[in-house]
C-alpha cells in the first residue's frame, strides 16, 4: 500500500502510523523535491490531527521534521530536532522509533562529516529496528549506511559484510531507491577489493533499474565514472562523469554536484590538464565550504595541491598540503579512532554476552544432566529397593522372625535395611557421573 493509500483511510494506531512514516521516508530517498514538498503537507496534517499516545506524538513529529530536513540537505537543522527528540526518549518509546531517531542522525551526522557519530547511531539504528517490521526498508538503509562508514575506514570486507546483508533485506523490496543504493554500493566496494567484473555488474544493476530519480542517476553515473577510474579508462570516466555532473546541476543538487566536480578534477589531472582540473576542485570547493563537509574538503585539498604542485607553483602547493594534512589529522584520524573504540567497545560487550550465554548453557546442561542422573538413580534406587524387598522377605523374615522376642535387635536388622536404600541411591549416582565423563560428546 502506497502513501496515498495509507493517508486516505486514516487510524491511530502505532504500527500503521509507523506505516506511514516509512512509505514517506522511502519516497524522501528518491530526492523528488517536489514529491517530497508535497508528501510533507499531507503527512504533516496526518500527524497533527493523530489521536494515538500523547506521549509518542511529539517524537513522531520530531523525526518526521528531522528527516525532512535532513532530505532538504539542511543537516545542522536535522541534527538540532533530531537530538532534542532524542533527549525525549524514555524506556517505554517504541524500539522502532528510537531507531529510527538513531538513523536518521547516523546520516545526518555522515552528511557533515562526523563519521565517528554517524558510526555510532548506525549501529544502535539496526539494534534497535525490527528486520521485519514497518520500517524493513530503513533497517536495509542503515546497513547500507554501515556499509558506507566501514568503507571510508578501509574495512572493506566488513563493509561488504553490511551491504550484503542489505542486499538480502532489500533484493524483494519494491522501493527502487533501497535497491539502487545497496547495489551501487556493493558495487564501490567490490571497486575497492579490485573485483572488477563484479563492481561493474552491481553499478550496471543499479543504472538499469526502472524510473531512477535524477538523484539516483547523477550519483549512479559518478560511481561508474570511479569505475572507469580505476580500470585506467580515464577518457571514458570523464565523459560519464561528465553526464553525471549535468545531470546532477539541471536537477539544483548542488551538494551532490560537488561530488562529481572532485571526481572530474582528478580525472583532468590524470589526463594532465592541470588548470582544468583545479577549477573543477575549486568549483567543489566553494560548494562544500556552504555545505561544511570535512570529508570532500579533505579530497579538495588534496587534488588542490596536487594541480598546483604539477604547475610549479610551490607556494600554493604547500599552502593546500598543510591545510589538507591538518584537517585529514583533525578530522578523518580522530575519528578513524573513536570508530575503532567503538568497534572494541561493540567487539567486548558481545564476547561477554557470548560468555553469559555459554555459562547460561552450561549450567542448563549441567542442570539437565544432573536431573538425568538423579531419575536414572532413583529408578535403579526403586528396583535395589523391590530387590531388598524380595530378599528381606525369602531371607530375612524367617530369621527376624525367630528374634522376634529380641525387639532391639529385630529392628536394628530392619533398620540396617532400610538405610542401604540412600547408599545405594549415591552409589548409582557416581556411577553415572563417572559414565557420562568417559562418554565422548555428540
């Protein structure tokens, strides 16, 4: 059911309202701006007038304006609402909803540059949204997000780890943008593990998809063109870069223009037209200094001091090299630290998790064996008992019998036989202990 249809029939209650926020959400993803506009006037009245749990209400209009923000690339502002819904989170909020409220300040976060936090709301976001649940598509896009981080830290198996998991979620999704983005990354990472045919493949998937958005083709044409980068087809990148960067400034995405404007710079450097390729860095640059992304300023100011450095001009050359090295050490390596803190901190808690669960297990066990050893005893205790019984009866009786006038002694033979019972019951137990030991384990 579309968004259309879900708005038109109207409930109150939290699972279908979380229906609707996801339908939103993947319509965002396509970057339809006036979709979006227009979507947003309906679900914003929906959520108005919804008359489900005081308490959630204010949450749910927070992370609708919070990631429409983040979709209007006004990423302060979607940090800013997305924070204080966060600081409202209690122990009875929805878990979807707290991961919801973590994905979308992950990518808010990676869309500024703060990896390390983007890093950490991600892996809360797919602890805490259900796989199956109404928001599938949002838990896929945070592990393709996971996906994303790990592949700026170079942990490429790792991050081919996420997007494949990704993959199985979103392979039967009908939300054309979830497909693409998990494709298209694997694609980049697979380009980065040097599987060239493979990384080719998933970038020609992900193009060939039905009724792609502008966004979604100027962001597919620039990864081929990273591609063709790395296979030393560079004429061949640029012209598909190229298409990429006009297809992305008739669309008005001036962020992602910025993306397809440092490729284009290093593919002119690469073909040795030097002025070209530091205008096309200095057009990026004054994008990404409006936008405040540490992460492509670091590639400015590299590509930067590499086209002046290949002119001569020195001065300039070491002016960006200084710029680039102090903010690549401010920047991606603190926070390249705080993730792999994170990491450990991740790596721990699991281990004494698995710890915890491995003594759960074998006190069970030893719990079960000692229940098994006990029944077998007591049935063999039952049987030594009829035994005694029998015994007492062929053997014993006559002769207690003829005691009878010595009460004393009569009942001591009695007694003595009835305290072999628990002997015999500890006996049978040991023996048990002693063959279960010696078993081998199945």
């Amino acid at each position: 059911m579309n968004l259309n249809e879900l708005l038109q029939q109207p409930e109150s209650s939290i699972d279908y309202t979380f229906r609707v926020l996801s339908n939103y959400f993947d319509s965002c993803a396509s970057s339809d701006q006036l979709a979006r506009e227009f979507n947003h006037k309906k679900v914003s009245k929906f959520l108005q007038d919804w008359q489900g749990k005081p308490e959630i209400k204010p949450l749910l209009i927070s992370v609708f304006e919070g990631v429409t923000l983040f979709y209007s690339t006004s990423f302060h502002q979607a940090v800013e609402v997305l924070k204080k819904a966060e600081k409202d989170v209690t122990e009875n909020t929805p878990s979807d909803l707290k991961g919801i409220i973590n994905w979308a300040l992950g990518i808010s976060a990676r869309s500024l540059g703060w990896v390390d936090q983007a890093f950490e709301h991600q892996i809360k976001a797919v602890s805490q949204i259900a796989p199956e649940g109404p928001f599938s598509t949002t838990y896929g896009f945070a592990l393709y997000q996971l996906g994303e981080l790990h592949l700026y830290i170079d942990e490429f198996e790792t991050a081919r780890t996420y997007y494949e998991k990704g993959l199985k979620i979103l392979k039967n999704s009908d939300n054309t943008t979830a497909l693409f983005r998990i494709q298209n990354g694997l694609g980049n990472c697979l380009l980065h593990l040097e599987e060239f045919k493979q990384a080719f493949h998933y970038f020609d998937q992900s193009l060939k998809l039905k009724n792609l958005s502008y966004a979604e083709q100027g962001r597919g044409l620039c990864d081929l063109g990273r591609y063709y980068i790395a296979t030393q087809e560079i004429d061949t990148a640029k012209k598909v870069i190229l298409r990429s960067l006009e297809v992305r400034e008739n669309a008005q995405l001036e962020d992602a223009s910025s993306t397809s404007l440092i490729l284009l710079g290093e593919c002119e450097l690469l073909l040795g037209h030097i002025d070209e390729s530091i205008s096309a860095f200095s057009k990026a640059n004054e994008i990404v200094e409006k936008y405040q992304s540490s992460g492509k300023q670091i590639q400015i100011y590299k590509g930067l001091a590499q086209g002046f450095e290949a002119k001569k001009e020195v001065q300039k050359a070491i002016e960006f090299y200084k710029k680039y090295e102090k903010l690549y050490q401010n920047t991606k390596n603190e926070q390249e630290k705080r993730i792999f803190k994170l990491k450990n901190t991740q790596i721990e808690q699991q281990r004494q998790e698995l710890e915890k669960n491995n003594t759960l297990l074998r006190e069970t066990l030893n719990e079960v064996a000692r229940l098994k050893r006990s029944r077998k005893s007591i049935i063999f205790s039952v049987i030594t008992a009829l035994f005694l019984v029998l015994l007492t009866e062929i053997l014993f009786d006559p002769v207690i019998e003829s005691m009878a006038n010595n009460q004393y002694l009569s009942l001591a033979v009695k007694g003595g036989i009835a305290l072999l019972l628990k002997p015999m019951e500890t006996f049978y137990e040991r023996l048990l202990v002693k063959k279960l030991r010696t078993e081998p384990n199945e």
